[in-house]
C-alpha cells in the first residue's frame, strides 16, 4: 500500500485525506480524514471573483493541513480544486498561496474529470454488492456545483451543471446580503426552476433514468442522512451507506425549508457551517430523486476524495516500477 494525501477544495469546504491506498484491490485505510468549512466560493457567482477573506480563510486550513501531512508522512499530494476556483478571475491568486503552502499547484480540473474522480471513490467498495443492481448513478452535490455520473464498474456517462448549494442559496435566497429566514415560496420556486434547467442540462448528455442505484455524496447529502436518522451528532460510520427514501428526504427538505435559521442550526448534527445552505442541498437532491424516480438514495462518505487518493497511489506505484 501508498501512503498519499488528497485534498479537494470545492466552492463550501476544503478536505484532507492522508490514506494508505491499494489501488489494486480497492483497498483504502484512512489515517486522517478532516473537513473545514471556508466559504471560498462566497459570492463568486455574483461578483466573478474570489473574495479575500475567503482566500485568507482556505490558507488557514491549508497551513493546518501542510502540518498533518508532514506528521503523517504521505509520499505524494494531489490538491484538486473544483468549481468556485474553476469560475474565478483571480484564480492565479489561489494557486500562488496553495503552492506557498503546500508546494503543490491546485488542479483546476474540469466538471467531467471531478465526475471521474467522485464515481471511482463513491463505488469502489460497491462492486460486487448483491442487493445494489447497476448501473449507478453518482451524485455530487457540491456547494456551486453538481456532478452526474452513470456507470457500472467504470463511468458510461458524465455531466457537471452548475447548482450547488452554496450557489443556489446565493442567488435566490439571499435578499440585502442576508438569507432569507425562511426563504419565501417564491423564492423556493425561482430556486427549484433553476435546478430543473440544469437537470436538463445532465440530461442531455447522462441517462439519469437508466441507473439502478442512486448513490448520493457530499455534505448536503451526508447532513439529510443524519437528519433523517435523528442522529445525536454527527456519526460518519452510521451514515456512510446508509439509505434514505425519497418521502424522507421531502419530508426533511420541507421542513428545512420552512425553518428558522435558529431552528436549522439547533439540529444536533448540523455543521455550522451548513446552517444557511441545507435547504437549497436537499432540495437539490430532492428535485435529484423525482427526475430519476429513484425510491431511495445510498449515502456515500466516500467520494472525490477518496477518488483523487486512489488516482495518486496508482501514479506513484507506477512511478515506483517505472524507476
């Protein structure tokens, strides 16, 4: 096995994974797997430009992570960035820090190539699985972004569409810089046009209909997971693969909708800084699960992360033998 580290910096948070990885066999044992909430595609979609604190707040976390990598001794980083950087000017600003920090250039990788990279981490420990039939379908809602991917033990089909939910919160539900609380019918219905559109958007280019499995990833999924499970906190072993019905999930999303944002964040499980974008993320899922008519979604920790993990270990035993 590889010991490696992955990071993924997307448009809400920024994650480390420093793993032992046996691309081989599928293998992956986490040594440390940590999550911060950095906000670095605030207001991106509405000015086109990464804000400055929020660059401030992603070179914290990475001066955080340059420690634990060192500690834990990884032979190889991959840092990939996705859609919030994908869509800035200044994104040479955020490169410079990153490799100051780390020493590594971000990866501003492509909606298609972060498609690759969820399937491969959201279904290597699915294949084989007798009670999940395939295809699958692999759902990545982001903070400003929303990867579809169609596959069965390799991907078929991929499309990225921008809805996330930080990007949806922003451009509908923010009314004179504050959130609404709670957000209007109309703007709930503005909210929900846009995602169609952009599920017709996937649609032109992946079959949702086709897939057998929904396999859902990210925060917005993991927090309905938990919420749905009445959680006492935050538990990843007991949401990972974990499944939830499409009326759960409505059930969830309309009460988030319909909530304060005091009520939101006095769910045991809700990370802070999820409080103002977890109704737009699960309405994004919701919208999700009756285009597909999918009866029920398989939560997923593993994703992206784990994908860029296996993709480094595979590079570098090739490295090895090639030497």
């Amino acid at each position: 096995m590889t010991r490696v580290a992955a990071v993924d910096c997307g448009t809400n948070s920024i994650r480390l994974l420093v793993a032992d990885a046996d691309p081989s066999t599928g293998e992956l044992v986490d040594l440390d797997r940590r999550m911060t909430i950095v906000r670095l595609g605030q207001d991106v979609d509405r000015t086109g430009r990464l804000a400055p604190e929020a660059l401030e707040r992603t070179f914290a976390a990475c001066r955080e992570y340059a420690a634990v990598i060192k500690e834990q001794g990884a032979e190889r980083l991959r840092f990939v960035a996705t859609s919030a950087s994908r869509d800035a000017e200044n994104r040479d600003e955020f490169v410079r820090g990153v490799l100051d920090i780390l020493g590594v250039e971000p990866e501003v990788i492509t909606g298609d190539q972060e498609a690759a990279l969820s399937f491969t981490g959201a279904t290597a420990e699915l294949q084989g699985r007798d009670d999940l039939a395939r295809p699958y379908l692999v759902v990545d809602i982001g903070g400003g972004s929303t990867e579809f991917v169609v596959g069965d033990d390799r991907v078929r089909a991929a499309r990225s569409v921008d809805v996330g939910c930080v990007r949806m919160t922003e451009r509908h539900l923010v009314s004179g810089g504050v959130v609404s609380d709670p957000p209007t019918e109309q703007q709930i219905a503005a909210m929900r046009a846009d995602i169609e559109a952009a599920l017709d958007l996937a649609e032109e280019t992946v079959p949702l209909r086709e897939a057998r499995t929904l396999v859902g990833l990210a925060g917005s999924v993991t927090t309905v997971s938990a919420i749905a499970q009445e959680l006492p906190a935050y538990d990843s072993a007991r949401i990972h693969h974990s499944r939830i019905s499409r009326d759960r999930v409505r059930e969830i999303t309309e009460r988030l909708l319909r909530s304060t944002h005091a009520e939101r964040a006095a769910i045991p499980s809700m990370h802070p800084g999820r409080v103002d974008v977890i109704g737009a993320g699960s309405l994004v899922l919701l919208a999700i699960m009756e285009r597909t008519g999918a009866h029920e979604v398989v939560v997923s920790e593993h994703d992206i992360l784990d994908g860029i993990a296996f993709a480094v270990a595979e590079e570098t035993e090739e490295g090895k033998q090639g030497n």
